[in-house]
C-alpha cells in the first residue's frame, strides 16, 4: 500500500482492533450467545434486546437475529428477550467460567397471545430501544408500510416520504430527497445488494413488493463505517426470510396490480419466500379506454433460508422487475410508428453467515445487481442502453470482547460496469467506464459505562476508473444516557461518493462513474440529538444536522455547448465518449431540524414530525454563480401519521376489554409542506430561430433561479380496511382516498403566449383518487 | 389544559382545513429586469438587414396592447479588422417581420471570415442600457452539394419494406462545426395537410389558422461536425414535413453564438416545469443572438 493514506488507516485499524483490557471487572466470566427468533414463522428478528437481569449487561441481535453476551459473571443468570410487540422471555442460565452457552429463543407476537390489541414492548423501555438504535435510523416494518394510505397500493418509497427529513419532489415521484440531498445520493439496499434506479412507472411507485419486505431501516445520515459509497442515506431493505413453521401466503388485489407472497419451510432446516407482482392496466383499462399507451411491469423476488449447521446459515435471494412502454403517435395511421421503452433491475445474492466462534460471528456476501434500459424511435434510427452492472464480494466479521466492546470490521469488492450509448443519425454517444471500488472498514462499539456508547469507524474507499481516487472517511458516533427516560447523542462523518447521476423526467436515470472529468463527491455529516421516552410507548426524538457537499455534480442543462466529441466515424459524425461538459460541478450545504413524536404499539399508533431544514448549492455555471436554493427544498414540514384500530380504541376509551380479533382499521397520512422554490421565467422576448421563420415566438431567459416559491403544498390521505377472519384465511377488503381534501397543489407554472396575450397555466398535481383492493392471507 | 386543548384542536383543524381548496399562485415577476433583445444574423454577400432591437417584457404582458419593438435605438454594426463603425437606422414596416434595423449605405460588405462587432444603446423603462457582441462569419466553403429525393410521396418504403428518408449532403465550412436544417413549406394550407400522419391524429375540423403557422417552420441541426472542410449528411426528417407540395429546406452554417442561441433558447423550460438560463452571447443589458451563418437552398417536394 504505497499510498500514505492506506498507512493511516492500517494504523488507525490496529487501534480499532487493540481490545482495551482495562475499565472492565476482571471476575470469572462465560458467554451466551445464540439467535432470537419469531416463534411464528421461525424469521431472525433482527434488533431484539438482550439483557441479564439485575447487571448493566445486553446486547442486540444482528440482522441475522444473532445475539453475544460475551462476559457474563459466573452463575445463575436470568437472560430477558425483547422485542417490540412481542412477549418477553425470561430464561435462566447457568454461567460457567470461559465457555459459551447457547441458548436460541423464540419469541412469540404479543397480538396471538391473549388477542390483546394494545401491543407494546413488555420490559423493554423505548428509551432504551431508542438507545440503542443508530443516530438518524428510522426503521419500517411492514404493517407500517402497508397502514399507509398511498395511490393505489402502499409503496416503501413514498412511505418513507412521510418521515421527517425525507422529502419527494412532487406527487409523481418515488424518489427520496433526504436532509438536503438528492436521491442519487441515497444507498438503496435490497438483501444486502446495491438497487440502482429503484422505480417503476418512471418514478411513481418504487420497485419494492411490501408484502415481501420484513423490514426497512431509513438512515438519514450520520452512518456508520460499514455503510458508504452515497453522501446522504442508506435504505437498507430486507425481504423476508420465509416462514420455517408452516405454509403462508398473501395474495392482493389493487387498481394498479396483483401480486401474491408465498412462504413455506424448506425441510426442517430452511424456508423459502417468493413474491410477483404484475401490473394489469394494460390488460383491462387500456382496452376500455384504448387511448393510453400499452404499459405494465412486473417484479418478483424469491428467497431461501438454509441452516446448514447450528453455526451456519446460507441464505440466496434474488430479484427481478422490468417495465415496458410502447408509445404510438397515431395509432390510426396508415403506417404507425412510435416510440418503444423498457428498464428494469436484476439483483441476486448468496449470504453466508457463520458463527466462527461464539464471539466471532462472520457475514459474507457475492451480490449482483444490473440496471438495464432501452429506448428506441425506429422512424429516427434512435437507439439507446443504459447499463450499471454490480458484482460485489463483501465480508463483515463482529467480534464482541466483553460487553464494553464490539468491533466489526469489512472488505467490499465492486466491480462496476457503467455504461450508456446512444446511437442517432448524426452521431453516436458512447459512455463507459469499468471502475472497481475496492474498500476496508473497522469500528468498534465501546461502552465505558452503561450510560455512555461510543462508535469510532474509519472506512478506505479506492475507486479506480480512467483515474484513481483514494479517500479515507472517519466516522464518529457518541450516545449518552441522561437519565433512565432521556438520550442524548451526537455523529459526524465523512462520506464519498463516485457515481454521478443524469436524472431524466420520465425516463430512468444514466449512471457515470468518477473519472477524470469528475471527481469525487464529498459530504461531512454532524448530527446532534435527543431521545425522550414519554408514557412508556411514546418516543420523542429530536435531531439537528448540518451537512456539508463539496464537488456534487448536477446534469448540466446546457450540455449541448459544452459537448466535446472524441472523434469521427466513416461519415464525419461525431463519436461522443467522455462526459467533459454534461455536469455543472458544486458546493452546498443543508442545515435543519427534525422533531418527531412516534407510537409504535396500542390502538392507535404513528407519529407526528416537524422539520425546518435550509439547503443551499452553488454550481459553476449556474444562477451567474451565485448561491441558490435547490427545487427539492422546503423550509417548514409537518407530518401527521395515524393508523387506528378503530374498535379497540373505541373499546379502550369506554374501559371495556376487547374479545376477538380487531376487524376496522383507520389510516390518515397528513402533510404540510412550505412551497418549492421555483425559477420564474424572468422575462419573455420575442425572436425568431431563422430568418426564413414566418412567425415569431415568445421564449424565455430566467435571470434568478429558484427564486420565488410555489404555494404550500398540503395532503390528506385516508384509508378504511376491513379485515374478516375465516378460519383458516382471511380477507381484507380496503379503500383508500389520497389527497382526500382534493387540494389542487402546484406542481408547477407553465408559461406561453398565444396570439401576444400572456397564457399562465398552473399545472397540479394529483386530485382526490379514491382507490380500492382486497387482501387475502392465508 | 382545556385551552391547551383548545388550542391543539384549532391548529389541527386550520391544518386539515390547509388540505382541501385551490391556492393562489402570485406571479411576481420580481426577477425582472430591463434588457435589450437583439435577434440579428449576418449572412455574407446580403446587406446588413433585419436586425431586430425590442426590449424583454414581463411574463404577465400583453404584448399586443405594450408593442417590444424600439424604434429610436443606436444600433452600429462595427468591423472589427478595419475598426470602422456604420450606424444602422431603423426601418419601420407593417408588422414585426418587416420592421428592424438595416445599414442603408453600400459601402459595408460582410465578409466571410470576418469579424464584426454589433453595439446598442436604448433606454427602456427609463433605464439607460446598452450591449454588444461580437460574431466572426464562418469561413467560404460550405454549400448544398445534393439532396437523396427532391420529389417522394409521404414517407414511402423501398421494396423490402424500409422507410426512404430524405438526407441532405452538404459541403462544410472549415471551422464550422454547427448546422441549422429548416423545412418551410411554400403554401401550407388545412388542403396541403397530411392528415393520414404517423405523428399526429390532426383532424381537418381541428387546424386553426395558428396550428398552419405552427406546423409550416420546423428545423434540425448537427453539431460537432469535423471543423474541416468535407462532407456531412443532414437528414429532414418525416416529422418535419406537414404538408404536400413544394419545401423550402435552407441550411445555415452557423457561428458559435448563433449555434448556443440554437442550442439553448428554445428548451429553457425543463420537463418537470422549472427553467434554467439559456447562452447568450452578450456583452452588458442583452439577450438574443447576434450571429453569422452562410445559407443555401434545396426544393423538396412531397406528392400525393
């Protein structure tokens, strides 16, 4: 390692991994470690607490459910198993000095127990679930998802759009614009592998299957080591694992899809889960209306658990979607042409976990992830493909010392194919790089104390394209426990990322790697927070961010000056192959505040949030250089989410205990948002392209970008689900009402003339859509 | 804690009241700012003719009732080799296209390869402003040198079933390397229409008199040609073409300010709705182009 850079982090790695031997009481000590599991359907819950009755002494379970309580005073020890909504489980072990005990645990859902509805975490205090949780982790499950009243059927995506922080640029997009960034800088994860441009019907809903997700963590910034490659968040999806227990399955039905989730055990020692979804307009209202054009997708995802030993687990999942468009100008022509397109995501994984020994536990992954698009317009011989492919090989082993000291160190290997071309009669696109970025990572978890949580980190990125960049990016996270019922944290953090993007209304977005033309993009995160437990399951948080861009890249509008070609074909047509001139290079910085009040179990539950956040770019080339505010960015947010059971509520509040099943549930989604900044047209001037032009035109030339705002935009979302049990099955009919108030927001102003008199045209977004589907379980 | 109730209560209903309604939209026009407008194109071998002068205008004006046109500019074209300034005067005619600035002497030839200098100065709103920009005329060399059809019918195929297009093959300018294609129709009428049209569904009962207009100017161009003399091929395409009968298809080789007015003026409004600046080549208060381009001509004629 020639490079002084990769010297520091050798060195600063030996200290990460120098187990400190002092602070800790030196009495005789054993382990237990083992795997937390759901009773129901055998799926590792991921995040459940550990701790010994009546000493400082817990752990969490990984996202394998595994848990170690690496030293544990000799003797008698109660172990409590918790995990919200869920039964505690006390268990009572016997400690010998320096051997491991294993002890594996189901846990079973508190709501099958005694049909209770009120669900809550039974021991376990939310101050001390918010403790242990990453600074800015928002995690979903999803019957929160799904609780969600959303356009046609609940969507991963736009659920998170509903936290504070996370924001969507309007009505007609998935994509996620997180504390200030924009949604390339966000790491999507699916099982582990990278998802690249995770949207179907060009950004409306997102290509994940709720039904087949077991749980999603939102990171909006301030991670850790093992996590990089994007400045702004990680969403880090796992799909379900597959029911070990028994046969089950969920089938829907909306206005958009149909879609189906099987589990079933795979022998005694694994599970399988598959999903597919598939998209009927075309099959049904297309041919009704005949007007629109001939469009659908599907997606399915299939996933298998295999124990292979107590110590070893394997598991393989894979992924597949695509969406196809054909567009026909007049399909009443003679001789019909149009315009054909079709993108879409392949993901496959094969995960290895092992329990190297009881303190050592080892996680390796070989991912594959391709994002493929094509476009062509036949009548103009226009062709384009758009491809990122991904093959990863990556290790994280955690070793836990003692209960003061978990360090987790990793290796990632990606190699990238990013390519785009584009073939036209006048010339040819060809971008293309093969970059591989290797990196290495190590932190460490101390706890001097039970009040106090330190995670150094420290990760290596080498990304090597047409030019090599090496960047080290130090991470730091401290919690503090106040008191029993309040937290106080803090992170920082550098983080790079080597993949620009080229976004595209309506088409999918174009991927190009660092190179010499653009160089890495580079964020410094620094977060500050609070955690309050308020009346058990109540939980308050608040953060404050800053974070700070420097060399972000945004497509430049005005590419078409600033093309440079690489030379000629056999007819003189230019061959472009470098990305010289298609993005504006800039700084920016985005500050805020972000207060949320969250109840996750009882009858009613959700959370309600406010956030002020301020973001601010300056690009080259743009706004005459001058500082300016991004479209994406609203000063003032409120979200107010309920999900309600409505006859438990109604039972609880009139004192009366509930028999039987709840059957009623209520959603409502509310938003307020202070408007968008938008560019107003500046001034119109008349012109004419050519002199043999016989009209005149008027056209534009804004002088102030993003310089005014757009009215607030304000939504309310309601839905009503029935759920009847029959037996064996049950059935779930819903409607849902989006934007119930049928509020005409603004998506933009469209400016024209026509015959010299001005012609304003305020174009909305979404009106009142009322939706309806059915859900079976059986 | 009743009026903290109380409270809580009215904000949630001012809340929920914010979700329903139209909101007004307030057009400010506070970002604007006086300029000039030039639309200017020095052709060699013509007179100095149809320079444009109007003035910018908020978005919210009418422009029929406030006219953009100035009358009472200084406008001088300048030759930048000989530093020799001639001043324009204004030509007033009936509508827009026949009104602009002209040089009425006969001792100013514009010269391929040469450089001039356009300057401005007018008060607008009361503002004193002025601009400048400078256009250096693509070098001799360019022309038409063939067309593949002057005559066809509306998109026909060859026999094994392919579209024919129509290509131009043209002489370049050394260094040039940006070329404006326009296809104007001779008589465009609602009768000349191609209604059985693989772009539109237009029907005879829908065109308006200002759907003709729209439909009888469209253009295309090539850019990052070599910026060496030789040949490129330029294609008119099928959606270019509206009518029946004879095409005027002119192509300009066009200078560098006159190629980033083309290249950015008409696509300031991006797909999501919001704008973005176009390139100017302008010194000081203007906007619009002032440019150079060497034209020539082919007939193209669409049958039945």
């Amino acid at each position: 390692m020639p490079h002084k850079a990769l010297r520091r982090f050798a060195l600063i790695l030996l200290c990460c991994l120098a187990h400190p031997a002092t602070g800790i009481a030196q009495t005789l000590t054993g382990s237990v470690s083992g795997f937390v599991r759901d009773t129901a359907d055998g799926e590792g819950l991921i995040r459940a607490t550990v701790l010994v009755e009546g000493l400082p002494l817990g752990s969490l379970t990984n996202i394998q459910g595994y848990y170690v309580l690496p030293k544990v005073p000799v003797g008698q020890q109660t172990l409590v198993f918790t995990y919200i909504g869920y039964a505690a489980v006390r268990r009572t072990v016997t400690i010998t000095p320096d051997t491991d005990t294993r002890l594996d645990v189901r846990l079973q859902p508190e709501v099958l127990l005694g049909q209770e509805v009120v669900i809550r975490a039974d021991s376990m205090r939310a101050a001390e679930m918010l403790f242990r949780k990453p600074i800015s982790q928002i995690r979903l499950n999803p019957a929160q998802i799904n609780a969600l009243p959303q356009v046609a059927e609940s969507d991963l995506l736009r659920s998170l759009q509903s936290l504070p922080g996370v924001l969507p640029l309007s009505d007609f997009s998935s994509a996620l614009y997180v504390r200030g960034g924009t949604p390339d800088q966000n790491l999507y994860l699916l099982d582990g592998t990278d998802v690249y441009n995770p949207e179907h019907t060009f950004g409306i809903f997102s290509t994940f299957n709720t039904d087949a997700i077991k749980q999603a963590d939102m990171s909006k910034g301030g991670f850790g080591a093992e996590y990089g490659g994007r400045l702004s968040s990680v969403l880090d999806v796992t799909n379900l694992d597959g029911n070990r227990e028994q046969f089950e399955g969920t089938a829907s039905l909306s206005l958009l899809s149909a879609k189906t989730t099987l589990q079933a055990p795979l022998g005694e020692r694994g599970s399988l889960s598959g999903s597919i979804r598939r998209t009927y307009f075309d099959q049904t209202i297309a041919h009704a209306i005949g007007d629109i054009p001939d469009y659908w997708f599907y997606d399915g995802n299939l996933k298998a658990y295999l124990e292979l030993s107590p110590r070893d687990q394997l598991t393989i999942s894979t992924y597949g979607g695509r969406d196809y468009l054909d567009v026909i100008f007049n399909p009443d022509a003679a001789d019909p042409t149009g315009i054909a397109i079709d993108w879409g995501n392949k993901t496959g994984s094969l995960r290895w976990t092992r329990v190297i020994t009881p303190k050592l536990f080892g996680t390796f992954w070989l991912t594959g992830s391709r994002f493929t698009s094509d476009f062509s317009l036949p009548i103009a011989a226009v062709t384009e493909r758009n491809v990122v492919t991904d093959v990863t090989f990556k290790g994280n082993v955690e070793h836990h010392y003692s209960d003061a000291l978990t360090t987790r160190f990793g290796f990632e290997e990606k190699n990238l194919n990013v390519e785009y071309n584009q073939d036209f009669p006048e010339g040819h696109i060809s971008l293309g790089h093969e970059p591989k970025h290797l990196v290495m990572y190590a932190t460490s978890s101390l706890r001097p104390s039970s009040r106090w949580e330190i995670e150094p980190g420290l990760r290596f990125n080498q990304f090597s394209s047409d030019k090599t960049f090496r960047n080290l990016a130090p991470r730091l996270s401290v919690k503090h426990r106040l008191t029993d019922t309040f937290n106080l944290r803090a992170a920082t953090g550098v983080y790079y990322q080597y993949l620009h993007r080229v976004p595209r209304f309506a088409f999918t977005d174009i991927f190009i790697s660092s190179n010499q033309h653009q160089a890495e993009s580079r964020a410094v995160h620094a977060i500050v927070g609070m955690q309050k437990e308020w009346a058990r399951n109540v939980q308050i948080e608040i953060e404050a961010f800053w974070k700070d861009y420097s060399n972000i890249y945004q497509f430049n509008q005005n590419f078409l000056t600033d093309f440079t070609e690489d030379g000629y074909d056999e007819q003189d047509n230019p061959i472009l192959s470098n990305t010289s001139g298609v993005f504006n290079r800039g700084d920016g910085h985005s500050t805020g505040f972000e207060a949320m009040l969250r109840k996750d179990s009882g009858a009613i539950t959700g959370w309600l949030a406010y956030s002020l956040a301020r973001t601010e770019y300056s690009f080259d080339g743009i706004n005459g250089d001058r500082a300016y505010t991004p479209r994406h960015d609203r000063t003032h947010v409120i979200n107010a989410v309920s999900n309600i059971d409505v006859v438990g509520a109604w039972r609880k509040a009139h004192g009366r205990h509930r028999a039987g099943g709840g059957n009623w549930t209520l959603g409502a989604s509310f938003v307020y948002g202070s408007g968008q900044p938008i560019t107003d047209p500046g001034s119109g001037y008349v012109t004419r392209s050519s002199p043999h032009q016989d009209t005149w035109w008027v056209r534009y030339a804004p002088t102030e970008i993003n310089g005014v705002r757009i009215p607030a935009y304000s939504r309310l979302d309601l839905s009503l689900t029935y759920k009847h049990d029959y037996g064996s099955w049950s059935m779930a009919p819903y409607l849902q009402v989006f934007n119930a108030g049928n509020r005409a927001n603004v998506w933009f102003i469209d400016y024209d003339f026509n015959n010299g008199a001005p012609d304003v045209e305020v174009v909305n977004m979404f009106p009142l859509l009322p939706t309806f589907g059915v859900t079976f379980t059986f | 804690m009743a009026p903290m109730k109380l409270r809580f209560v009215a904000v949630t209903f001012a809340l929920l009241l914010s979700s329903c309604g139209d909101p007004t939209v307030k057009i400010t026009n506070d970002s604007y700012e006086p300029r000039i407008v030039v639309e200017g194109l020095l052709l060699p071998g013509n007179s100095v003719s149809g320079i444009r002068i109007t003035r910018n205008f908020t978005a919210d004006r009418n422009i029929n009732s406030a006219p953009v046109v100035i009358d009472d500019a200084i406008v001088a074209i300048v030759d930048v080799a000989s530093g020799a300034s001639f001043a324009l005067s204004f030509h007033a005619g009936a509508d827009f296209h026949t009104t602009y600035y002209e040089y009425p002497g006969n001792d100013l030839t514009i010269l391929p390869g040469g450089t001039y200098r356009l300057e401005v100065s007018a008060r607008i709103d009361g503002v004193s402003l002025s601009t400048r920009a400078t256009t250096t005329v693509p070098a001799a060399g360019f022309r038409i040198a063939g067309i593949s059809h002057d005559r066809l019918p509306y998109r026909p195929r060859t026999e094994d079933g392919e579209f024919i297009d129509v290509k131009v093959q043209i002489e370049r300018s050394p260094g040039t390397s940006f070329y404006l294609l326009t296809a104007v129709p001779v008589e465009p009428s609602v009768e000349n229409f191609i209604f059985d049209n693989a772009f539109t569904d237009e029907k005879p009962e829908d065109l308006s008199p200002g759907d003709i207009i729209d439909f009888s100017y469209n253009y295309e161009w090539i850019q990052n040609t070599p910026p060496t003399a030789g040949i490129s091929t330029m294609d008119v395409f099928w959606w270019d073409l509206w009518f029946y009968g004879e095409h005027r298809v002119v192509i300009y080789a066009a200078d560098d300010n006159y190629a980033r007015f083309l290249q950015t003026f008409d696509e300031v409004q991006e797909e999501d709705g919001n704008f973005h600046e176009p390139v100017f080549s302008f010194e000081g208060d203007g906007m619009g182009y002032f440019g150079s381009a060497i034209a020539d001509t082919v007939g193209l004629t669409i049958t039945r």
